[in-house]
C-alpha cells in the first residue's frame, strides 16, 4: 500500500471528533497546530479551512469559549489560543479578540512559581512540566506580536530561560519532566525537585516549544541564548537515537523492559531538526529530521484491523501525580507502563507539523538549486 500522507490527514481531520467532547483543550490545538502547519506549507486552503470549522465549533458568538474557565488556571488551555491568532490575522472579527483577550487574562492572574514561570495548573501546584512551556510561551511571543508588546515577549523569553534551567539535568545533558519548587511531591528529587526520569515526550514538547519561539521573537540576547540550548540539546538527541531513526519512550535507558520507539516523540523531534535547519540554529542539519520522519512512515503507519492506516505507538498520556486514583511517579517503569493509543492527536498533529516542515525544506532545495542553474 502507497502511503499518501496528505490523503492520511486529511481523512484525519475530515473524521476528527473534539477530545473533550468540544470543551476547550490543548489536544485540539495540537490539531489546529499541525493544520496551520500545513497550510503554510503547502497553501492548500482545505487545512486552514479544517482549522477555522472546528475552531468556531468552540467559540460562541460572543466570544466565549466551551467549557472554558480561567479559575481552573489550565496551562495547556492557552495552546489552542495560537489557533485564535491565525483566524484573527486572517479575519479580524471581534469574537477571537475576546477570546484572546479571555486567555490573556488568565496569563495575567496565573499563579507562578517564585522564579517566575507559571504553575502548570491550580491542581499541580509550585510545579513546572516541559509541557507547560510549550502550552504557553510560543502564544505569549506570538500574542505580544499581534498586539506590539515588546515587554510581553521579553517576559516569555525570560519565562523560558528560566524554566530550562530549573528542569536541566546536567549529568545527562537532558531535561526531567517536571520540577516542584516546594518539593512536596513525592517524585520531586529532596535536592533538586526533579523528577527522576527522560521522557521522551516532554522533551519533545520542550524542542517544540523551542523552535515556535525562536522562529517568532525578534533578534535578542535572550533569543540568542535559546538557541544555544536548541542546539545543544539537538546534539544529544541526535546521540540517542534508535538504529532506524526514531527515540525511545525513555529516551536514554534503552536497556529498560518494555522501553519503546514511540510515536509522538519521534514526529515532535522530526519537526524540531527540520524547522531548527530552517531557522539557521548552530549546525543543524534536517537530515536527523527527515530520517526520523521516513522511519515513522516505514515502521509506525499501518493498516488497523478495518485497514485504515493509522499511526501507531503513541503514548496515549502520562504526567505526574494524582490522577483519576492513581499516583503517577515518574519513574522509568511508569512512563513505560502507560497505555498506547493509535491515532491519537499528540502523534498525529507533530507528525502533521514534520511534514510540513519538510515541504519546506524541499522547497528550500529546489529553489536554491534553481537558482544554481540560472
């Protein structure tokens, strides 16, 4: 069976029912990221057009957003929010400025850890997870952007330098999942408030955050800085790799029982080596990326039991602490005891946003060697 990826998402996003029954969440904006993606890629208005109908499934008249309340203080409802701007930008209507505005507000009053980076939520309090980077600073750069707030973007650079080095692991050169400033939770390292295990996918959320925010800010010292951690982080993933390409679930105990390749990781990589290439970070080359994206289509799209094709191998969620009667530890034996989920839309939307990025990069190559030509 040839694989047709753009037949794939769009039969994906044709078919797509809201996570959460159409409440406001960050797993739909994952979507909305991926179809952006492509749209700017390829400038096939059907992804944009799959975008802005699901989006106004969610916002009302007056621009209030389904099930969405800022008390819960949700870091990951911001994400989505970057869907508003681009349906803003392309038709300014008054309802997705207050819905920005709606979400702004909830930045604004957001508890924050004392070095200053917000809580993930109200109910992990003093804590920050690599996802919560990526749910709120590359809105708050783009956001800033939309309304000229230059202090806003300095703010989320600083928000982000900050939690780099609060999460850093330097022994391994990688990044814990989460950090508890008060080091009440029972994952936290007493010493450092880490948590004690790589998983892959929060370090994928962490590159992705990364390069949305590079690609956005304007040239700074403070951008300069993220870079040289992209960079450098880009190198050790590059070092631990899996031999056709992709990381693992654990992304540096490959002798782990029951350790995986996993999905969304693999495609968040993918497009964090390309789109790095792209935006010219310190020797960087798209190649890592492309491999990665290549062995997904090889290993991890296949035909379900109806025949569909569908990606496979993805981590369905994982996190820390209390959650629905169980306490979540962080341990290497419990990233790799979660359940998987084919299709799921944190494997589906990275890998939307890895082709997209290589559409570029294609494009990139054949236009330079037009131009060797003339």
């Amino acid at each position: 069976m040839t694989l047709n990826l753009d037949e794939y998402f769009n039969a994906y996003a044709s078919d797509y029912s809201y996570y959460k029954g159409g409440s406001w969440c960050y797993e739909d904006g994952c979507l909305y990221r991926g179809l952006i993606a492509l749209y700017g890629a390829s400038g096939n208005r059907q992804w944009f057009s799959h975008m802005k109908r699901l989006v106004d499934g969610q916002i009302s008249d007056n621009g209030e957003l389904r099930g969405y309340s800022i008390p819960e203080y949700n870091i990951d409802h911001i994400l989505p929010g970057r869907a508003l701007i681009a349906l803003y930008k392309a038709d300014p209507q008054p309802r997705y400025r207050t819905a920005l505005d709606h979400l702004l507000r909830q930045l604004q009053s957001h508890p924050r850890t004392s070095a200053g980076p917000h809580w993930h939520k109200l109910r992990y309090p003093h804590q920050i997870w690599l996802d919560g980077l990526y749910m709120a600073l590359p809105f708050k750069v783009e956001y800033a952007a939309l309304i000229g707030d230059n202090a806003l973007v300095d703010e989320a650079l600083d928000e982000m330098l900050t939690g780099l080095e609060l999460t850093f692991d330097a022994q391994s050169g990688l990044f814990r999942h989460g950090y508890d400033e008060e080091r009440l939770q029972a994952w936290a390292n007493p010493q450092t408030g880490l948590s004690p295990a790589h998983w892959a996918r929060s370090i994928g959320w962490l590159c992705m955050a990364l390069a949305d925010t590079i690609e956005v800010a304007p040239p700074s010292e403070k951008r300069d800085a993220l870079s040289q951690w992209f960079a450098s982080l880009l190198v050790r993933l590059e070092a631990l790799r899996t031999a056709d390409g992709r990381w693992l679930q654990v992304i540096d105990q490959p002798q782990l029982d029951g350790n995986y390749a996993e999905s969304s990781a693999t495609a968040m990589f993918a497009y964090a080596f390309i789109k790095a290439a792209r935006l010219g970070v310190k020797n960087r080359d798209a190649a890592v990326g492309i491999k990665a994206l290549t062995s997904l289509e090889e290993n991890a799209l296949k035909p379900n039991a109806s025949g569909r094709i569908v990606l496979q191998d993805i981590c369905c969620v994982a996190g820390l602490g209390g959650f629905e009667g169980n306490y979540r530890d962080g341990t290497p034996a419990y990233y790799v005891s979660e359940t998987l989920r084919d299709d799921d839309i944190k494997g589906v939307a990275p890998l939307m946003m890895a082709h997209a990025e290589r559409l570029l990069a294609v494009a990139d190559v054949s236009e330079q060697t037009a131009r060797i030509a003339s």
